[in-house]
C-alpha cells in the first residue's frame, strides 16, 4: 500500500467508524435490507394453524397493491389526485415537464440557474424531450414572481409568455437550501395561474419546507399542479420518487415512464425502504430544521467560518471555510481522531478563492450528537 | 366474501402453495432480501479484533467496485470490450439503437414484427429517440439475412441500406422461443457487417441460446456489435440489465442512461441478486434446454396440446391447449388441488379459435418435477 491509499484506507476507516455531524450516519449496508425482509416475513403470505394466509406480493411492472397503496398515501399525504412510484427524480421531472409542453403545444419552460435538470442531468429534458430552458433569476437567491415577470413581460397573456410551464425547488439544494417567503412563492404561483403556466414543484426535500414554513405539505403542493418528491434524500430510503398530479397527468406520466425504461419488473426494495423510513422522516425533521439553526450558529462564531444561508432557512446549509481543500481535509481527519467526530465528507472549492464550500444537511446522526462535543470539534478544526 | 374473490383467492392459494412447472417457482418474497444482507455481512465492513476491515460499499450513481467488478465480470463472460449496469431493457436497447443511429447519421432500424421494442415499450424508440423501425420477415419465425435483403434491396452498399441497425432477439420470446440455426445467424451478421448495419442483440434471455446453439455466450456475443442482457428473467434475480459493446459506446450509453433517469443514487440490491444468481443459471441451462424437450413431449402426445416449436429450440416453448379459457383454467385448478402441480399461470386465447396459448419457460422448479407425477398432472388436465 503506497502513502495515497493508506491516507485513502484511514479516510474510509475514519468515515465509517466515527460519529457524523451530518446526514444518517454511517450504517451497515446489510441494515435496509434485513429491515426489508422482517418487514415481508410479518406481512407476506403465512402458512398458519388454520391454513395458508396470503400476504404481500411483490409489485409487478408498477402495477398491485404494494405500489398502488403507497401512492394512494402519498397523494393523500399532498392532497393531491393521483402519484405514480418512479426509480428516480431524473426521470420524473423532464416527464412532467414534457407532459405540460405537450399541453401548451410549447416545448419551453423555465427553472433557477442552479436547477438539477441543468447541473446534473445531462440535458434529459433537451436531448430526450426537445424542450428548451430559460434560466430565471439571480443564481443566489430563489426565484420570485419578479424575475418570471421579467422574463415574459408584463401582462403577457397564457399563449404570450412563451412559458409553458415553471419548475421551482423548494428548498433549492445548490444554494443551501434557501426558501422564498411565503408570500413570495404565493404571489409567484398566483402569477403563473393568472399566466397560465403551469407550476412545477422540485420538491427532492420538500420535506424540509413544511415545518419551515409551519404550513402542510398539501398547503405546499396546492401551489403547484405538479409534485416531484424523493425518498431517499431526508427520507433515508434506497431509491425511488413519487410524481404527483391530476389523474390523467399521472396517466400520461406512467406512459412515459414505460418508454424511460422505469417501469421495472420489481420496484419492492425501494417501495418498502421508503414506506418504512417515512414517517420517522416527517416526524424528525422539525427537530432538523431546528437543529440545523444550532448547528449553523457553532460554525459561524468562528471567524474562518460562514454559513449559506445565516440563519438556514431549512435543515440544511452550505458551509464555507477559508483555507486550501488538502489542509481542510487533514483538520476534519485529525478532529475525527480525536473526537470521535466526523464533520463532513468532501469539499468544494469556491473559484479563485483560498476558501471552499461543502453541503450539512441534517439527518438522524445530526440529532444524536451532544452540543458541547460538536462545539469542541468544530473549535479543533481552527 | 363473493363468489369472484372467493375464487380469486383460492387460485392465489394454490399458485402459491403448489409446486410449478414453469419457472423458480413461489417464494417467499422476504428470501432474496434475506441473501442480499447475508451476502453484505458476509462482504461488507466488519470490526474485527485486530481492528476496523473495510468491505462492500454500496454502489453511488453507478459507480464504485460493487457494480464496476460486475460490469468487468459480465464483458468478461462475452468477451465484449465494456458493459454498463442498467435498470431495465426497456431503458438499454433504445439507447443501443439511438447510439448507432447517431453514428450512422440515420434514424432508422429494423427489427422482428414481435420485437418487445414493438410490442410492450410504448414506443420509446420513436417518442423519446426518434428513431423509425421497419418490422423485418415473417412474424411467425426468425429474422433470416434472406429478410433483411428483402428490405434493402440486393447489393445495397451501407449508405444506400437506409439501416443503421438491425435487433435480433434470441431465443424470440413472442414465438415461443425460436432460435435462427447457427449457419442462418452467422449469414446474418456477415450480410450486416458486409453492409455497415449495426447488429445488435435482445439478448433478455440469451443464456438459454448458449446450450441451444452449444456455442459459448461469447462466441455468439461475437457476431454481434452490441448485446443487452437481462438478469431477472432465466437468471432469476430482482431487476436489472447489462449493456454491452465497444467502450465509447457504453460511455455513451451512461450518458444516456442518466438522461432517461437510469442512474440511481444506488442500485445495490439489483447488482447483487444478480451476482448471486448468475452463476446457477449458467449452470442450471442445459440441463433446462433439454427438460423443455422432455416437458414439451409430455404435453404434445395429448391430443388437444400442442407445442411451438415443437420440438422447442431453447428452454421454453409456447403451450397451445384446444379449449375456452375458463375452462382450461379450471382444469389447471383441478389438477392443483388433486396433484399439487401448478401447470401455468394466465391464458391467452387465440384470436378467433377456441383454443389458448401460454409460454412455458423452463426454471429452478421444472427440475425438481418427476416425470411421472408431471405426465399425470398432465394427462388429469384434459
């Protein structure tokens, strides 16, 4: 082993042996799928005393009720008509943006400068769907009723705008988890109605906006005509997103999905993991958001610290510390060996700057750790 | 309780407590979740006396040693250049198709009239890659190089083929398992090679060709520019796909796959059924080619029973009984209840006849049957 992979070997040593500051916390890769199993051995098909009990059976290409009932609970949870299972956020949203264009008979729609469908999905929505994308807005702050009118003009009629249709993250991951007031994200849905462009919700961790706002998830999405949501972001599940939306829209969507290649023999795993982790995300993350307010505060007392946004609008934030990526990186390790802390994993640096930048998000390991050690190990970083 | 779901729940009963003919047979579902996290425990981080021992981590977006191992494996074991772990079938062979046609600056493919791409995808290939197919030969037997200059006329030079890609699934599935003989298939792939047409292979259930042809899978893999194969059909695992080909085109085929929403933050459980499976598949294939042939001879001395093929090419063959469908159905039952064989699943009638069809695909369960009880369960059928 060279001086490389024993730094690389001791990383991972420490990554997966230390208590994190952010996230779930390092679990045994076994652990999803005993759950999964002792969750069908209680609710699968019995043999008993007085003879044979049929249980749960696996979903079949998206289709029984191990599915259907979890999208019954999900469009209930958002008030919303209908929700369709799918593998991923990558192919829910450019479908429901493609579903709305078709509509319109217009293939352009608008997301934030920081939008996942323009970072890191390889222009699906183009190359797959041929629609196009203005980028709206400050790539800092979220996008407001403002920046749309900018964009379309004022009192632009529906077939005027140009727009058939407006994605909006909430909370918009990439520029730590900011939020628009409410009454901004109000005045901008009202906007869209009165333009006839339909709203579109990134909600990847719309878990997070509800206590932050102190509103429902389904005060939330009755803003919106169309719902993404994943779980396995908060909600600490292996895979998977729900599209919700009307009834002939989910239709349309599921007809999509199938050409995708998303329509999968067996979804299970990933239904399960997500039926099982759901409620305690829902249940914990007001204590997350709360959570993510000390965590923010430990941090920016220090000079060579900052937090994005001060104070975090959700249970996540970005963190910028001045110095070199390397000699970071060797301060997080030496504090995880003397504190038994880990504090995050890589880092950014921020363009031309001594400075870098990482993601905390708070998960269930961020609520079992002790204030006054995390202090101590964040003031060890300095 | 009505007389319907009374029934409904009955048939749900026997089809879950008999042992089949077709197939792996029932299981509890818990069971490949309970091999997942034992394989895990086995593989994965352990804390030992000595100190902490890093194992098995999951997958992240489709990379790290735990799919990338497999994918080396599976290039391996038909000797292709690259593989990529995909999700489904339905995602990897339009992509296949779209890529070649890019190269070939040529939308347009062939493929057999029964082609899943046809048949069971929502035309993904023309809706979401804007490709354009000609079904290619006869419907009811295997595309021959006859067919194929059929459609491009004698003599055509590559450019002049209107073709950038031809698919050949083998075995067929829709026709009950045919296969091309080997002299058809190697004149096939010359005629493409000859004529600059990619040749690509549906091989979703490719393994059962292997012993059918006695040729190696990378023998046959290479008369082929790019092969698909699935691991939950005669392999028996959850879900999953592999493509295969040259290594810029599973490059390509990545990007793709993250367009089309593929590229899951984990697809852990998938990779690992599958490696779990293989190797019993592999094993299990000869033997089930020639049990198809024992099977199918069981049921075609019968008067009202025919097979297709007959005798079957590969593991599996299409079953046609004369008869209506419900009362078939309640012969299968009978024979359930009074032998404990589960003969077949659903019907299919054939249009116009009174007379039903059903695929018969050979599996773990079809060995354990003695020949004896199956000629009788057979013979009770009619």
């Amino acid at each position: 082993m060279n001086e490389a992979e024993a730094l690389a070997a001791e990383r991972t040593r420490l990554r997966l042996t230390c208590r994190h500051l952010a996230g779930h916390g390092p679990i045994h890769p076994a652990e999803p799928f005993e759950a999964i199993a002792a969750w069908l051995r209680e609710n699968g098909s019995r043999d008993l005393g007085g003879g044979f009990v049929p249980g749960v059976q696996p979903d079949v290409y998206g289709t029984g009720a191990l599915v259907e009932d979890f999208e019954a609970e999900i469009a209930a949870l958002f008030d919303m008509p209908a929700a369709r299972f799918m593998p991923s956020g990558c192919m829910a949203q450019p479908i429901a943006l493609r579903i709305w264009s078709d509509r319109a008979g217009n293939p352009t729609t608008a997301f934030h400068p920081t939008s996942h469908l323009e970072l890191h999905e390889e222009f699906g929505y183009r190359e797959l769907h041929g629609l196009s994308a203005h980028l709206v807005g400050d790539a800092n702050r979220p996008t407001t009723a403002g920046d749309v009118i900018e964009l379309i003009g004022p009192g632009g009629a529906a077939h005027e705008t140009g727009l058939a249709s407006l994605l909006v993250e909430l909370p918009a991951r990439e520029i730590g988890g900011q939020l628009p007031s409410w009454e901004e994200l109000v005045a901008l849905s009202e906007l869209c109605r009165d333009h006839g462009i339909r709203l579109h919700l990134d909600g990847a961790r719309v878990w997070q906006a509800a206590p932050a706002y102190g509103r429902s998830l389904s005060e939330i999405a009755a803003l919106f005509d169309s719902v993404y949501v994943s779980f396995y972001k908060d909600v600490g599940a292996l895979a998977g997103a729900m599209l919700l939306g009307p009834r002939e829209f989910v239709d349309e969507a599921a007809i999509w999905q199938r050409r995708q290649g998303g329509t999968l023999h067996s979804a299970m795993a990933n239904i399960i993991s997500a039926r099982l982790n759901l409620a305690g995300c829902l249940e914990r993350m007001p204590l997350l958001v709360e959570r993510a307010r000390q965590v923010a505060a430990l941090f920016s007392c220090h000079e060579r610290a900052s937090v994005i946004p001060d104070p975090p609008h959700t249970s996540m934030f970005h963190l910028r510390l001045e110095g070199e990526e390397e000699q970071l990186l060797q301060a997080r390790d030496r504090v995880a060996r003397e504190t038994g802390i880990w504090l995050f994993g890589t880092l950014k640096t921020v363009e031309g700057q001594a400075a870098c930048q990482v993601e905390i998000s708070m998960g269930k390991a961020s609520l079992a750790l002790e204030n006054e050690a995390l202090a101590e190990a964040i003031a060890l970083l300095f």
